[in-house]
C-alpha cells in the first residue's frame, strides 16, 4: 500500500497525480491519497516557516500515518510544503519517495518577495531553506523524484530520478494538415510572469485568433481579454476538468491547424529551467510551438519543435507554409515519444515502487 500525500487537486485530480495513479493501480498498488491542506486559523503557525513547510500538514499527518500504519508501506511526498512528513515517516519505518516538479524555495521565495517588499533583501533565506530540503532529502527520502535536468542537479544527483511530465494528451487527436485557418492556443496558469501580456500583443499583432485555456487572476489582463473578445481574436475558457478539455480541444482541432504559445518568463530561477507542462502538452499533440529563449522551451525548438516569437518570417512561415508546419508537428511528436510519453513514465515510476517493496 502506499500512501500518497499532496497540497494538489484530488478534485479534479491534478494531471501528474493523475497519471500517477492510474499507473500504479494498474499494476496492482493501493494508494491512499491525501491533501491534508485546511483554510483554518491554525495555518498561521506556518508562518513561523515562512510559508515554506506546512507545519500543519505535518501534524495532521500524524493521524493518517497511524490510520494505515499496518497497510502502507510506502509514503509518497508530493511537494517542499510537505517534506518535514518525511521524519514521520522514517519513524514509523517506512519507506518514503519525495517529488518535487519545481525549485521551490526559488518560486516560494519570488511569490513572498512580491506580496512583502522587505523579504528581497532577505536572500539568504533561500540558502538556509535550500539546505534544509537537501538535508530532508538526504537523510529521510529513499527515493527523489524531479521533472527536469535542473531541478535534477540541484536537488542530489545521486540519488534523484527524472521522470518527465506525461502529457494526458498522447495519442488523442489528429492533425488535419491541410486545414487553412490557424489560431493560436494556450493552455495553462495565463499571468504576466507566464508572459500573457506579450502573447495577447502578439496575438493582436497578427490578428489570429487565440484560445485561452486557464485561469486569470490578474484584473488588467481580464480587461485586455475583453477588449481583444470584441474584435474577435479571443475565446478564453477558465480552468476546465480534463475531460472537459479534452472535448473543447477536439473541436477546435477539427476546425484549425493549431500553434502553441510559450513565453514564460524567467523571473526567477524555477521559471528559467523548469520544463513547462504546456510545452510538453503542444509536443504530445503534434502543435509546433512559438516560444522564447528560456531554457527547455528554447532546446525544443532547436530541435526542430518550432519558431521562436522574435522570428517574422519564420512564424510567418509557419502560419502559412502547410508542409514547413507539418514538418515541425512531426518534430514535436517525435522528441515527445523519446523523452516525454506515457510508456517511459510508466517504466521509471514502476521501476521506482517496485525497488521500495522488495
């Protein structure tokens, strides 16, 4: 049995913790999940961390561990929020895999600095917070989960496994490529740090129209969006279950040929190395990718995945060339099958687990 403790959605269930289950039960595990996150007036005692562990989590977790003490042999950790569980566990003798898909003392820090101006100046709480995952890591995880190069060699490259995002999308459509019209299409958290306010100008620039697939908590963008609504150049969905996705996906790609949009940017140093899900999601689905020059957005399209944003005449290409678009869907499927696709996911986690139950 295993235990699977996450600060994600387990309704709907978050895409990784997704696949992760229907993996694992596949093959015969029970797992137990978990969100042990709670909107009462003890998460101030978090505070006394900085938000970086959740010290309520830990507490509450004490009742869960003791509840499938006999059964669970193995303790999954899904987040830094939930790492100091890991004691726990290792107390009651248990084996523990701890997954982590960003640099989250970087992204925790970056979001503390924004809502509180003095925390910029306190850099070295990233040094002191650092160290303290590592030594977690080192010292109660048996094994390490992480989604990038990056995150793999910050964290312990000794002892972490990379196990890249799965797309839910493999294998789900079929590119009509001779389809005239194009849009744009992006999927995921759209805010000025994933670089909406650049994509809604670059949308407007080339009066194509762009969906939007995400949530929007920023007021400016919602009046942008509204503005580019009535000329028509926008349709924007708020955050949909998968399967409701999967549905509008499916009938805008039997209407249009479909470009990807990718400019995060690289505020901080999660931002700049991680892999993004969004790209991963384009590639599963044959959808060449304009992007930037961050990390692994701009290895992908090196690799023949896509365009950048700066290049004119290449989008323009790429917008109106039927064969030029063709060639980098190809791409894009076929780096996704050698890195990305379900088949390896299922291998390295499968792999993982087994090597705990022995």
């Amino acid at each position: 049995m295993i235990l699977l403790l996450t600060p994600n959605s387990l309704n709907p269930f978050h895409p990784r913790i997704k696949i992760t289950k229907e993996i694992l039960e596949k093959n015969g595990y029970k797992i137990f999940f978990h969100n042990l996150n709670s909107k009462t007036e003890l998460n101030k005692i978090n505070y006394f961390s900085l938000g970086f562990f959740n010290i309520v989590a830990f507490f509450k977790s004490i009742s869960y561990i003791l509840k499938y003490k006999k059964e669970v042999k193995v303790i999954y950790i899904t987040d830094l929020q939930y790492l100091p569980i890991s004691i726990l566990a290792k107390i009651f003798n248990k084996k523990v895999i701890y997954e982590t898909l960003d640099n989250n003392v970087e992204l925790h820090f970056y979001n503390l600095s924004k809502k509180h101006q003095i925390i910029k100046n306190l850099k070295f709480l990233k040094s002191i917070f650092s160290f303290l995952e590592k030594l977690l890591v080192k010292n109660f995880c048996d094994e390490i989960i992480v989604n990038s190069k990056a995150l793999n060699e910050y964290i312990l490259p000794l002892k972490s496994n990379i196990i890249y995002y799965s797309s839910p999308f493999e294998n789900k459509f079929i590119i009509n490529y001779e389809q005239k019209e194009v849009i744009f299409l992006y999927l995921g958290l759209f805010s000025k740090d994933k670089g909406a306010e650049e994509i809604l100008d670059f949308i407007k620039k080339y009066k194509i129209k762009g969906y939007i697939f995400g949530n929007i908590k920023e007021k400016e963008l919602n009046e942008k969006i509204e503005d580019l609504k009535k000329e028509n150049l926008i349709v924007y969905f708020p955050r949909l279950s998968p399967d409701e996705l999967e549905k509008k996906l499916k009938d805008i790609f039997d209407k249009y040929r479909i470009i990807g949009v990718s400019l995060i940017k690289p505020v901080h140093f999660s931002y700049a190395t991680q892999e993004a899900n969004k790209d991963i999601d384009y590639m599963a689905m044959g959808i060449p990718i304009i992007g930037n020059y961050r990390i692994p957005t701009k290895e992908k399209i090196e690799k023949g995945c896509g365009v950048f944003f700066d290049k004119k005449e290449d989008i323009q290409k790429l917008i109106e060339n039927k064969s030029f678009y063709k060639s980098l869907s190809l791409n894009a499927v076929d780096l996704y099958n050698k890195r990305y696709s379900q088949k390896i996911y299922k291998y390295k986690l499968i792999k993982i687990v087994k090597g705990l139950f022995r």
